[in-house]
C-alpha cells in the first residue's frame, strides 16, 4: 500500500484526493514499463488497480483475486480484480502479501463487484474482458427469504433482480484506441446479442468501461425513466426499458475529472449489490452417503457398531418456486451389498 503523498495530505476535496490518485496509476503504470516479462508486467498493473481500491473502499469490504463459484458447480473465469463482502466470505482465500495478491476461491453470494484490467483496450481485448465478467455475472445465487441479505440495497432503482442481482462489472484499462471506437466496439457487441435473440444480453455485460485520464463509458445494463410516485406519494420507482438501450461516453477534460466519475459511480453501484448469507451445505453434495461407526454411550451396547448413512437435502426453491440443487454427480452404486440406513 502506498504512502500519501503531501499534495494528497494537504488536499480539500474528494475530487482532488482522486485526481492525486489518477496521477499515481499512470505513474506506477509508467514505472511497470521498465518489467521486459509481459505477464509480470501486466499483474504488477493489476496490483496497482487493486490497491487503489483496497485504499478506499469502506472498511468491510476487501478485494481480491481468482475464481468465483455457485452452489451449482459453476466457476467463473478467473478474474483480474473483485470486490468481496470481508465479514461474510469464508477465508477460502489468501490475502495480499509483500507483493500481490495470491488467488483465491471466493462464493458469488459475497462478491460486489469484478474487474478485468487492461494495459491497453482494444476490440481484442475488448471482447475478452466482456466474456470473462459475463462469466461471473451469469453464476447463480442462493436465496434465503428473509434471513439472506447481509449488506446492500435490494430496493434500489438500478437492481432489477431483488437479492440475485450479480455484481458490478468493470472493464478498467490503462489506455485504448480513442473513445469512439471502444464505444463503436461495444454497440457492435450489444448488436450481435440482440441479432442472436439473447434478450437477457443486458444482465451480464460490464456497467463501467474506464480508461484512465480520457473517457468513462456507462454500458446499457439497464435504461429507465422516473416513473409516478406510490399511493403514498412516497419514494420513486422506476421503469425499465431493456429494450432502448443506450451507451454514454463521458470524456476526460477539466470541468469533469472522469475518475472522481467513476469512483462515485462504481461504489454507488457496488453497495446496492445485495450480499447474501451463504448456506455453506448448498456448497457440498446434496446427496451424501457411505460408512459409518455409531456408539451409544447412554445404553447398554458395549462395542462400536457398523453401518451406513444416507442423507439427502431438501432443495431450496427460487422466487418462482423452483426447486434448485447443485449440479452433483449421481451416487457411486454400493459394491459390498449393504444396504443404506
């Protein structure tokens, strides 16, 4: 972690304190250079994005590195960067040492946001951070009615899903080819969803796409208008349109100092993602069986007997009153003839 600097210390504002640190990932990104080893080069940059973050997130979140999974038996590819909820994530992890952060296994429930980073974006690399977050997007919460959220705001406007919303995603670059085209790149992209049907394209694409010090693009995860007020005259809902998506490309210039933008943003967004408590049993079999040795200290029975177990767990349903079970392999067929108790 780096030490402020006294511009830094001495700053009035938000917007200064984050124009300061603009200022230092493109001078650590300029340092980073001087590594001739590319895949050394491009995690150090990581590094870099990941402990901006971890500087100035709120206190119980924490990001990391990895894979995340669901109760289902997916896995999502591994991500650059992600925001995860510290007080409810199992340590199946392992935090930052001297110099990176080492790869983890993190469960979708707990995870707010991931991140792709890139030294430079290009319709290539483009397209590869879109697949790789739409890789988590897709995972598949569980669901505890009443009892599930730990952190985040299930009624706010932007969540369109109640406590299954996905995390946030960002597509965080160093530089790009100019705005227009990247912009060009992402309509072209949201065009060949639509051309293939996939009307849902809008659930797993990135909300942010951030190149340092020229432009911030907000992707048309969802589109709406205020609509009227409840009975009550209280509060405001709004309407989604998924259908009349937009994109906007806001540029880097003195009246709008695009990383205060896109800082504000992204940690509004990340702290309406809903954490859920995770059910630590949905993450094992359903079905277990096998041997087993039972003794009964309260009766009259001197040895230690042999059997066998069989437990099945009831499945959980969706809002919709699904049933929903992990993916597991069907049971080994028994070979010693015994039967299942």
């Amino acid at each position: 972690m780096s030490e402020p600097t006294d511009e830094e210390v001495q700053a009035t504002s938000l917007e200064e304190l984050l124009q300061f640190a603009a200022k230092d990932l493109r001078n650590a990104f300029d340092r980073a250079a001087q590594v001739k080893h590319h895949g050394e080069r491009g995690r150090l940059r990581e590094i870099q994005v990941l402990d901006f973050l971890a500087e100035r997130l709120p206190a119980n979140y924490s990001v990391g590195t990895g894979h995340i999974a669901d109760a289902r038996g997916s896995v999502s590819g591994q991500m650059d960067g992600l925001v995860f909820h510290a007080a409810s994530s199992p340590k199946l992890y392992t935090e930052r040492n001297s110099t990176a952060y080492q790869p983890g296994l993190f469960f979708i429930e707990s995870v707010a946001a991931v991140i792709s980073v890139k030294s430079r974006l290009d319709k290539k690399e483009l397209v590869d951070s879109f697949g790789n977050i739409a890789s988590a997007k897709s995972l598949s919460k569980s669901y505890y009615k009443d009892t599930s959220v730990v952190a985040g705001n299930i009624d706010s406007p932007f969540n369109q899903f109640g406590p299954r919303q996905p995390p946030i995603g960002v597509v965080f670059a160093y530089s790009a080819v100019s705005p227009k085209t990247v912009v060009r790149y992402i309509r072209d992209l949201y065009r060949d969803f639509l051309a293939a049907g996939q009307s849902e394209y809008w659930t797993i694409m990135p909300e942010y796409v951030f190149v340092l010090d020229s432009c911030l693009i907000h992707t048309p995860t969802w589109h709406g208008s205020p609509a009227d007020p409840d009975d009550e005259g209280e509060g405001q809902s709004f309407e989604v349109f998924p259908q009349l998506p937009v994109i906007s490309c806001e540029l880097e210039c003195s009246t709008n100092p695009i990383m205060s933008a896109f800082y504000t943003g992204f940690v509004e967004r990340m702290l309406e993602v809903p954490i859920l408590r995770i059910s630590y049993d949905h993450y094992t079999r359903s079905h277990r069986h096998g041997p087993t040795l039972m003794a009964f200290p309260a009766h009259n029975i001197g040895d230690v007997l042999e059997g066998r177990i069989e437990v099945k767990r009831v499945a959980n349903t969706n809002d919709d009153g699904e049933r929903e079970t992990p993916n597991d392999p069907a049971p080994p067929p028994d070979t010693d003839g015994a039967a299942s108790s």
